[in-house]
C-alpha cells in the first residue's frame, strides 16, 4: 500500500498547495482585487471536473494498460511543462474584464500539471484495487484529504512566511517530479498485473465503506441534488471569500480559511454519518443565516472580528448541511463514479456562476444570500424526499431560537455605535412580519411535536421547511429592494466590484452633490454648481494630509501623480502649467468621473488618465526609459474598504520612488476602518532610508470634510519642515514593535489589526 499512498497524499498536498501560490502569484498582475481569487478557484474546480471525468472514463474504457501508457505519457507532459511560474508573456494589461487572460494563464502555467494531479485520488484508488484484490482502498481516501487539508494549512502558516514565491514555486516542481516518481512505479505494478479483470466497486472517487450500502438506484431527484449540493455549497465559498475580501484584504489567508472550512466539512461528512447530525446543524443554518441578514446591512461597519467568525461560521454549517445530505444520498457502489462525477460538476457549476454570470447579471453582490436561500430550498426537497420529521422540526426550533434571539442581539450590539444598527432596525420596522413568523413557527412546532409522537408523516412537515424557505427569501428581498430616499444615478458591477453614484439634494441647487461608493466605501463627492464643483472635499481638503503636501510644493510647475482615481478630486489641486497624471484599473471608474463628476474636465492643469493597474504601468514607463518624476505622488487605490496589498509592498515602492524626483513625495492614504496601515509605511520608509511622517486630521468643519491619515515619505527634510506640514506632523511610532517589512512573497494584515 506504501507507494500508492504516498503517491495520493503527495499529490493532494500538491493538488491544494499551488493554489494559494499561483493566485499569490498573479494578484499583482490583474488590480490585487477579490476577483483573481475568485476567478483562480473557477479554473481549479473546472479543471479538478476534467480529472475526475478523466478518472471515471478511462477506467471504464482503457484496459489497464492503455490507461497505464495514457497516464504516462500525461505525466511526461507535466513534467516538460515545469517550472510553473508564469513568464513575462503574461505580465500584460488587458483593459475590461481580465477572467479570459486569466483562465488562459493558468490554463497554459499549471493546466495539464494540475489536471493530472486531480485525477490522482480516484485514479489511484482504482488501481490499488486491481494490484490488490479484496483489500479495501478506503484508508487511501482518507490520507488524500489529510494531505489536501495539511495544505492548504501549512501554506500560510509555514511556506508563504518562510519561502520567497520563486523558492515555493520550485518547491512545488520538486514535488512534482517526486510524484511523478511514485506514481510512476505504481503504474508499473498496474503493469505487471496486466488486463485481467477484477470486481472493482469504482472505489475511484472512494467512500468509506459505510458510504456504500447496497441501496435502491437513485431517482432523478437524487441526481438532481447531487449536483445542486455541491453548487450550493461552491456557491458559498465563493461568495464568503469575496465578502471578506472586500471589506479587509485579498490576501492567501483569508482565501485558505473559507477554504479550509470547506474541505474540512466535506472530509467530516464522507468520513462517517455519525459526524453529521441533520437536526443538529439544520436548526444551525437557520441561525447562522438569520445572524448573516443582520450582519449584511451594516456592512463594514461591522468589527472585522465579527465579520471573519460570522461568515465563515455560518459557511462552516452550511456546507455541514450540503456535504452531509450529499452523503445521504449516496449511490449503490457501482455508481460512485458517476456520483462523484455529479458532485465534481456541481462544484465547477458554483464556481462558473459566482464567477462569471453573477457579474454579468447584478449590479451589487448577491451570491451569499442566494446561496443562503437555495439551501434552505433544498432543506425543503429533501424533507420531501426522505420524509423527514427530524429535519422540519429542527429548521422549525431553528426558526424559534432565531426569533427569539432578535432581542438579545439588539440589546447587546445596538447601543455600540454603527455596529448592527442597520440591521436591528431592518427587523423592527417589520416587526408585524416577525410576530407572525413567530406564531406561525410555534404552531409547526407542536403540530410536529405531536406528529413526531405518533411517529406519522404528512406533508404538512415538508410544507413547514418551504414556509420557512419563503421567509429566508421574503427577507433577502426585502433587504435588496430596500430603496434610498436618495436618487441613485448609475449602480454597476464588474470584475473589481460595484460602483453607484447617488444624487443628494437634486431640488437644492445650493447644496446639490453627486457621491461615489464602492462596496460600501464613499470614494468621492462633488457639488453640482458650478460655483462650488471645485472644492475638494472629503479625504482630500485642503487640511488633509496630501492637500497640506500639495501647497507646500514650490510654486515652479508640478508634476502631481495619482494612484486610483475615484471622482478625481485631487485635480482640483492642477494649476494652469502643472502635469496631472492618473492611473486608474477600472475602466467604469473613468466612465463615472466623466459622466457623472466635473473634476476632470474643470482641472486647469494638462491631465493623462491612464489605465491599467498602476504598479504595472509605472513598472513599464521605467522599462521604456519614461520616469514621470513626480513632485508628488499619491497613493489611494483602496477597493471599499481592502487595502491595495501589491500595491504596499517593498517591490512597489521601489517602482515609486524610481517614477519620483530626487526630493519628490510619496503620499499614502492609510483611512481603514479595520487595519492599522502606518507601521507599514514606517518600515518601507525605513527601509528605504526615507524620512516619514503621519498626518491625521480629524478636524471636520463642514460636512463634506472628512477625518483622514495620510503618511508622507520622502528624502525631502525641508518639505516636512514647512509650517502646514510640521504643525500635524507626527513623526515614526517610536514606542510600538517596529513592522514586518512587506514584500511580495508576504504580508502579514493580521499583526496590523485595530483591536
């Protein structure tokens, strides 16, 4: 058994360790956002489809030596295939949607590698069983998910802190040829054993040996379900990956978490039904949902904390509830293969529609609570389909807890300000709605109650789930047409996220403004009057931090650089003879400043926007010779509320300070309401021998003004020393552990979390 086991956990450790380490890889490359990941998890599932399907064909169509000969030849293909970090080919902006170039990348770096890896399990197991007839490869199953969850574990714990990414990736290539090895001679004992035939229960995508009773052969239904689950469940990873992107930071651990969580429901559920306990974690998901819809309106006025172990909680349980029906519904043994193949589909059709249709079809995120309320459908089917008193009764008592517990959650969060306020107020302006739920839950609950005594089904049970399934959906709803009393102008989405301009005041010509909000993040206000279109207003007034560094600037023509362009309103600092230079990634971003915004076409000064992601073309202008030389340049490309992390790093300042004159000046914007960004600057400045300083101006005197920090690095001593500059000035945190220097390779958002 040594060989084939050591050939399936090298290969699911291999499987789930590139993961992280390519999309690590490429997040530069395409803007930083939550999308690469997402995208990059599309590609992974799509691909793991092919191995499996792979799997299941040639085992069914290939004698053992000709899937043996096709098998090897594959793996050789690998291996010419290597090393898997992408070349400069690839290091190209695309304008709109980068998802093709991006599946295109991975499709041609690790493609062919990765999809032999993911046919290693199934694969394997099937071969073990024809080397060695009558003993049980199920043990095989078991040490691949140890392998994939050791991992996706290891990686942000051990290799991403320890290894540059060119290390890790020929790490990764090292493995590859060990696998290959191993896979090699097992291939071999395939071989010697020849074409004879051997009862084989399809063991190929392995279940343990309580997964595979004799059963009646599934119904349509069943099938139905059997990628519908897995949909769901992909769904939700998804789209709790994204939602904690957006709010703090694309960074591998906050991928690896969600999908942690994720494998590990999965090896729970198919390791043992007693792991699995249907009222246990149905009356759980009710709960975990109700919290999510009193968490989503408030936003990222929530603590990051709060955030974090509430979505991933409620992802936990809910793909408890996906994995662990999904094992119910397990097939006869000869057609695991085809069952595994379903769930492999249904994984691949999640990723496809958070990904790629989800865009396309809204204009905010809508994914999660979607995902939310087509399980608490599917909860409802298989009520039906089992007959199932337990589970009505646990999503009733799970309706209960939840009802009840509304006043508990109001009294503890609504008097923190902003936390769960929105949310607590939701529900009590639909207060009738809740104490007919209410009603209505208690009286399923003694009708089941009795019904449960007698031990009688009736569909009455089942129609208890739906009603429930309604709620859950009444409430989404609800909360997505909650309309503003303020006229919205444009709402879009794209690839790096959603963008909505709102109206305020348009029958007060005086006090008539336009606001940008990305995600949740105001990115902008500009009045409407003609008169007023060019007072800079919120993070960047005159008292801000990179408005006193603008008008300390000498009186000579400047040449002022900005990353990430918002309405653009700096450009109302571009004097006549000045140069404004603007690098901007979304291409609906430079639509909105044009349309709906006046800066630009105000800005006295010669203005260039250019996009593509910023680093990426001051990167390119150094190696076509074209250094801007920026008196000044400043740095505010936050999507909501993530931080720019490949925008932060050692590598990326050493690009800025190349585009800066000699006594130019970098000005970063450090507003976050969940990370504590100046120690990082401080060691990049540090590091580079450059003088810092941190400006915080809290004071707001008018409504459009709002509390910002900036920090400002340079080699220019006199600069800092000017009178608007000094009386703000606030020199390096002297008292606090110095930083972690960040680099491309790592960095650590978890040390710089407010408390």
């Amino acid at each position: 058994m040594l060989p084939f086991a050591l050939t399936i956990f090298t290969g699911a450790f291999l499987l789930f360790q590139v993961q992280p380490l390519i999309g690590k890889y490429i997040l530069p490359w395409f803007g930083g956002g939550p999308g690469v990941w997402t995208t990059c998890l599309l590609f992974f599932q799509m691909v793991l489809l092919g191995g499996y399907a792979y799997a299941h064909f040639s085992s069914t169509r290939l004698t053992p030596k000709r899937q043996v000969i096709v098998h090897f030849i594959l793996m050789a293909l690998s291996l010419a295939m290597l090393p898997i970090t992408p070349s400069a080919g690839w290091h190209v902006q695309v304008s709109g949607d980068p998802n093709l170039q991006i599946l295109l990348l991975l499709l041609a770096t690790i493609g062919l590698p990765y999809f032999v890896l993911s046919s290693t399990g199934p694969l394997m197991q099937q071969w073990f069983s024809r080397t060695n007839p009558g003993v049980s490869p199920y043990r095989l199953y078991a040490l691949s998910n140890v392998g994939s969850l050791l991992a996706l574990l290891s990686y942000p714990l051990f290799f991403e802190v320890n290894f540059p990414r060119q290390t890790q990736a020929t790490m990764w290539s090292v493995g590859l040829g060990f696998f290959v090895l191993v896979c090699g001679y097992c291939a071999v004992l395939v071989w010697r054993k020849g074409d004879g035939t051997v009862p084989i229960a399809s063991a190929a995508t392995a279940t343990p040996p309580a997964a595979a009773p004799a059963g009646e052969s599934p119904q349509a239904v069943d099938k139905l379900l059997w990628v519908a689950l897995p949909a769901i469940a992909s769904v939700l990873l998804l789209a709790t990956t994204n939602k904690l992107c957006q709010e703090v930071a694309v960074i591998p651990f906050l991928w690896v978490l969600p999908l942690s969580l994720y494998l590990v429901t999965f090896i729970v559920c198919f390791d043992h039904a007693r792991w699995y306990h249907r009222g246990i974690f149905t009356a759980l998901f009710f709960i975990g949902t109700a919290f999510v819809c009193q968490l989503l309106p408030v936003g990222n006025d929530a603590p990051m904390r709060l955030q974090i172990i509430a979505y991933t909680a409620t992802l936990f349980v809910a793909c408890m509830v996906c994995h662990g029906e999904l094992y119910r519904l397990k097939p006869p043994p000869q057609q695991l293969t085809s069952y595994f193949l379903f769930i492999s589909a249904g994984g691949a059709l999640g990723g496809f529609l958070v990904a790629i249709v989800a865009p396309a079809l809204f204009r905010d995120y809508r994914e999660l609570q979607l995902g939310l309320w087509l399980l608490s459908y599917a909860l409802g089917v298989l009520c039906f389909r089992h007959r199932s008193r337990e589970l009505a009764l646990a999503a009733a008592v799970g309706a209960l807890l939840t009802t009840v517990g509304l006043p508990w959650l109001r009294s503890n969060f609504e008097d923190s300000p902003g936390l769960l306020a929105e949310g607590t107020a939701f529900f009590r302006d639909r207060a009738p709605y809740i104490v007919a739920g209410l009603v209505l839950i208690i009286g399923c609950l003694f009708d089941l109650r009795r019904r449960a005594l007698s031990r009688e089904w009736l569909p009455r049970a089942g129609l208890f789930v739906m009603i429930l399934c309604v709620g859950v959906g009444a409430v989404f709803v609800m909360q997505w047409g909650e309309r503003s009393s303020v006229p919205t102008l444009s709402s879009t989405r794209n690839f790096y996220g959603t963008l909505k301009v709102f109206n305020y005041y348009p029958d007060d010509a005086e006090d008539n403004y336009h606001l940008l909000l990305h995600g949740a993040t105001t990115h902008g206000i500009q009045f409407v009057k003609p008169e007023k279109a060019m007072t800079p207003t919120t993070y960047y007034c005159d008292t801000s931090g990179v408005g006193r560094a603008i008008s300390s600037l000498p009186e000579a023509p400047r040449r002022l650089g900005l990353v990430g362009l918002g309405t653009g309103t700096l450009a109302t600092y571009g004097r006549k003879g000045d140069y404004l230079r603007i690098y901007e990634i979304n291409p609906v971003v430079q639509e909105l400043a044009r349309t709906h915004f006046k800066y630009l076409e105000y800005c006295q000064a010669k203005l260039d926007v250019v996009m593509g992601d910023a680093r990426l073309m001051m990167e390119r202008e150094l190696q076509e010779k074209q250094s801007q030389q920026f008196d000044l340049l400043a740095l505010d490309a936050f999507s909501s509320d993530a931080i720019p992390v490949h925008l932060l790093t050692k590598e990326a300042f050493e690009i800025y300070l190349r585009q800066l004159k000699p006594d130019g000046v970098l000005a970063v914007h450090i507003s976050n309401r969940y990370l504590d960004l100046r120690p990082v600057v401080e060691k990049l400045a540090s590091h580079f021998g450059l003088e810092v300083v941190h400006m915080s101006d809290d004071n707001e005197p008018d409504w459009w003004i709002y509390a910002t920090s900036w920090m400002l690095v340079t080699k220019n001593k006199a600069l800092l020393e000017k009178e608007r500059i000094r009386e703000i000035a606030e020199g390096p945190e002297t008292s606090k552990k110095p930083g972690v220097l960040w680099t491309d390779d790592f960095a650590s958002v978890y040390a710089i979390m407010k408390k």
